[in-house]
C-alpha cells in the first residue's frame, strides 16, 4: 500500500493507493500520525472518495512528525571520504560506532514545494537524499530477528543541510533543522512492499544532472542494526521516522564544492517510493 496527505479543499486527508495513480482519501483517520499508530490498512474501504494522483495537492506523507527526525552520519563509505575531504575535522577520525544525530521539524514541506535559502545565514546549502524508514509501533529493546515487526514503511527524506552552519556550531543539530530542511515524499511505502532489508537504487539530481547514484542495500550500518541500538536505551514511538544517511554526490564533495543557489530543482528518487522533487527559493 501506498500512503499520502493531500490537501483537499483546504483540509489534510490521510489517503492510500495501490498503484499509485489513484488515491483514496481515508477519512477514519486524523492524519496520518493517527493512520501509522493503528498499524494501517490492509483494503481500501469502498466508500472511499476517489482522487487522481494527477489532481492532489500532495503534501509530505507526514508534515508534522511528533518527534525530532532521528538521523544516521556518514553512513555510506564514498560519503564518509568526501566529507572528510571538506572538513576533516567536522567529519573526519575514526568511527566505531554509527553517528546518530535529530534534526527539528515543525513542518515537513511535500512535493513541490520550495527549500528556502537563507541567504545572508546559510552559505553553503546542501541536499541529501536518504531512505526514511518510519517505526510503526513503540519499539523498545527490539531483538534483531523482530526488527521488521517494528517497520511500518519507507519514504524518501532530503535531509538539507547547511554546512556553514554545521561546522561553525560543532554539533549538527541547527544547520540541519532550519525551517524547510526536511521534505519528504511523495508517500510512505508499507514495508511488505519491499524484502527486508531494502536494497533500492537511490539517485539525486540537481537541474537534471545526477549527483548521487547509490543503492540502499550500501547502508554501513545496516535498518535491523539501527532500530536494534536506538531501541535498547529509547523509546522508539510509532511515528517516528529514521533517516538513514546519504550516498556520495552531495554539494560539499564536490571539487570545488558546489552548493545549492535560488532557483536550482533538486529530485530525489528511491526506486518503488517515486520522486520527492523540490526547489530552492
Ligand atoms: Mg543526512
């Protein structure tokens, strides 16, 4: 199944597909925090309103998390080079352990809609194109062969980042929270959809030239261990979305780096979730 939000006359709907082109808006639920909570739907209900894909104002599948997006650093390998080519002491040394960090979102912008610039405050814009995974139920001291009871389903998350302001600050958490640095779309794949774990072409292009072109399946610390670490000191609650890192390709590895300017359309794609396209302003 396929899950949206859609803004219809003036409302948020929670809807669902199974191809993709036709949604059906599911009005039992709240919004689609309160769709997630209760595990989804297994059939379309028949009463359902009918809207083409084509004519939906699609917002992002969740626009308000109720919690901090949690954030997997440098988790592919060609990523962890050429963030340690940029500022090896911001992104650079050894690892052990995986990075986890949050970025704040009151509102996380869908298809369509604009990243803002900053300009004066942010001076080196990024994108990242991640795999989100969203936990379906409180997940707590989750054993590794029950990982995937806990997975409700996919999405795609441009984690935008602001380098200036992640180097200047030491700790990440403002240059990646600023409002409008977390869209997400175009809809939440359930995780039946896919084996586990998902190993899913995943590209970025910036004005139609690709920059990133990776797999998910080249995870360094892989879905099964991620929910398995976090859940063994924090409550995981339903709802809460996970992204899971970003492949080579981004602005700051690039010789010289090369950030995003006003104007630039940035499209992420994960094979099976679709394209979240989105533009800076
Ligand atoms: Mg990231």
């Amino acid at each position: 199944m396929r899950y949206y939000t859609i803004l219809l006359n003036g409302e948020e709907k929670a809807a669902a597909s199974r191809d993709g082109k036709d949604l059906f808006v599911l009005d039992a639920f709240a919004d689609m925090n309160a769709l997630i909570a209760s595990g989804g739907i297994r059939e379309i209900p028949k009463d359902a309103q009918k809207v083409s894909v084509s004519d939906a104002q699609l917002l992002s599948p969740i626009p308000r998390p109720l919690q901090d997006v949690l954030c997997l650093g440098i988790n592919y390998t060609a990523h962890a080079e050429e963030a340690e080519r940029f500022s090896r002491e911001s992104f650079g040394g050894e690892r052990p352990y995986p990075i986890f960090f949050a970025k704040r979102v009151c509102y996380s912008q869908g298809n369509n809609a604009p990243i803002p610039a900053y300009t004066g405050l942010v001076d080196s814009l990024d994108y990242e194109c991640e795999l989100g995974v969203i936990i379906g139920k409180d997940a707590k001291n989750v054993k590794r062969e029950n990982v995937t009871d806990y997975i409700f389903g996919y999405t795609i998350v441009n984690d935008v980042s602001a380098r200036n302001l992640q180097t200047r600050h030491k700790q990440w958490y403002f240059g990646k929270s600023l409002d409008g640095f977390t869209p997400m779309g175009p809809c939440i794949v359930s995780a039946d959809e896919f084996a586990f774990p998902p190993k899913q072409k995943i590209r970025c292009r910036i004005n139609g030239e690709v920059r990133q072109n990776s797999s998910t399946g080249n995870l360094i610390t892989g879905i099964a261990d991620i929910i398995t670490m976090l859940s063994e000191g924090m409550m995981l609650k339903a709802g809460t979305v996970i992204a899971t890192g970003t492949p080579a390709g981004v602005g700051m590895g690039m010789t010289p780096p090369t950030f995003l300017k006003p104007g630039d359309v940035v499209e992420c794609e994960i094979e099976g979730i679709g394209t979240l396209r989105n533009y800076v302003e």
